[in-house]
C-alpha cells in the first residue's frame, strides 16, 4: 500500500523536482538562464545575490543574499550564472563553501546536441548552439548562444565558447580557456590551459597556455598571461 503523503509534502516534492537556484545573479548573463529556463517549463525557487546587481533582476522571484539561504534551499539543483571561466570556477567554490551540492546542467531546447556527447555536470549550453559527434565536456563547461562545436572536440573543465565561434572538429581546448564571440578554430587545433581567443580571432595553430590570441591569422597579443578573462558582464 502507497503511504499517504500531505499536500505540503507533495507540493513540496514538486517543487523541488521542477525549481532551480541561480547562484550569483548580479551578471547579466543570467537573463539567459531565466530565458533557457522559461522554455524549459522550469520554475526559479530563488535567486542568490553575491555581489550588487549590474542588471534589473527581473524574473527572480525571490532574491536572497548568502547569509539567508535555507537548508532546504541547499538541496534544491544550483545552476552558476557566471559564464567566465574565473567567475564561473570562483562561484563553484563560493556554493560549495556554502554547502550547494547538486550542480547541475542546463540545455536549451532550441540546442542540438548528438547523442554520443560525453557530458560533465553544471553545464550550461545556450540557445542555437550546436554540439558535434563524440563531444566530451567536462564539468562546468558553457557553450554561448549558437556556438558550434565539432565533432571530437574536447572541452575541458571550465572552458567556455562565446557566442557563435565556430570549433571546428577534434579541437582540444584546455581548462579555463576562454575563447571569444565569433572566433574560428580550424580542426585538431589545441588551446593551452587558462588561454583566451580573442573575439574573431581565427586559429590555426596551437595556442599555448596562458596566452592571448587575436587576429586573423591569430598572432599573440599577450605572453604567459593566464588571467585574462575579460567578457562583458
Ligand atoms: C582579447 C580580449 C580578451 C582583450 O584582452 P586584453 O589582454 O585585455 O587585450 P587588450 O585589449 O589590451 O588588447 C591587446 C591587443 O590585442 C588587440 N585586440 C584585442 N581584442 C581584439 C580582437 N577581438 N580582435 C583583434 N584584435 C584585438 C588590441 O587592439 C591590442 O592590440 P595592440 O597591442 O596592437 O594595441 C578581448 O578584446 C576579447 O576579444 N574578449 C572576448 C569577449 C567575448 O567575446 N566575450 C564573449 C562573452 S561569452
């Protein structure tokens, strides 16, 4: 015989199936999220506000700073709002260390994703993007709006495609790269931990760790440095 449960207890199951917490809502980019998730049918329980706001925050039900969170707010699934690879690893840290442990993905429907994709958990891949054959993604990697990545390309933790690049195929990209908005990898091209693609930039050659890359063909612009993480919040 089934036990019987409370409404509460129902509705509160529900809810914990269906909501998400967004944690670190003052960038922008969680518009984004708000938007993947709307089309997802996928209710926000609350917001979490770790630094003052640089955007509206419209469509957060509930904005809590971390001081308020509750134990039942812990156990709902966190999406990281952050799409830098530093902001995005630095607010992995900050949930953790407020006891988040469900970090989990989000797929836009309007994404096409092959079915032998290798995925991580705390994924983001937003709208229109479009992931090839035998992907591998590792933990918190984010694909921006209709980036495409080829087949056998592997991302590694942290990495993060801007909006509309283009990686060719069997690409390699090392943790906490970033590469730019609409840049170009021609295929088998190997980026370095910690490097940027500059917007543009198209690359044929392998990109070391730690640098900047810019230009067509892509050239060095800055040396060893493996910090330079810039994209609009
Ligand atoms: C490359 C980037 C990170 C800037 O890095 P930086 O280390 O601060 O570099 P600077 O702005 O000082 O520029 C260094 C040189 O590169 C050039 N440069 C910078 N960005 C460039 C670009 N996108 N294309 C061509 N040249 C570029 C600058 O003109 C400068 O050239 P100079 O040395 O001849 O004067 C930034 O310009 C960029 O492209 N960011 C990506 C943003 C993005 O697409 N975000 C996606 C959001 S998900």
């Amino acid at each position: 015989m089934k036990s019987k449960q409370s409404k509460a207890t129902v509705v509160a199951a529900a809810t914990r199936i269906e909501s998400r917490v967004l944690f670190g809502i003052e960038t922008s980019f969680t518009a984004d999220y708000l938007d993947t998730l709307a089309r997802l049918g996928i209710a926000v329980a609350a917001g979490i506000l770790t630094s003052p706001p640089r955007w509206s925050l419209r469509g957060i039900p509930v904005v809590l700073h971390p001081e308020e969170i509750s134990p039942l707010l812990l156990e709902l699934p966190v999406l990281l709002c952050g799409i830098p690879p530093k902001l995005r690893e630095a607010e992995h840290r900050h949930a953790s260390s407020l006891g988040f442990k469900r970090f989990i993905s989000l797929v836009d429907p309007t994404a096409i994703v092959s079915h032998g994709i290798h995925a991580g958990k705390g994924l983001y891949i937003n709208a229109n993007s479009t992931l090839g054959a035998e992907v591998e993604l590792d933990d918190f990697v984010t694909v921006n709006r209709a980036a495409s990545v080829g087949h056998h390309t592997v991302l590694e933790e942290f990495s993060t495609v801007g909006p509309g690049a283009n990686l060719a195929s069997q690409c390699k990209i090392g943790k906490r790269v970033m590469i730019g908005a609409g840049a170009v990898l021609a295929p088998n091209v190997k980026v370095g931990e910690g490097a940027t693609v500059a917007a543009g930039a198209v690359v044929f050659r392998e990109v070391e760790a730690g640098v900047t890359v810019v230009g067509n063909p892509a050239r060095v612009a800055r040396p060893g440095k493996d910090d330079a993480v810039t994209a609009s919040p």
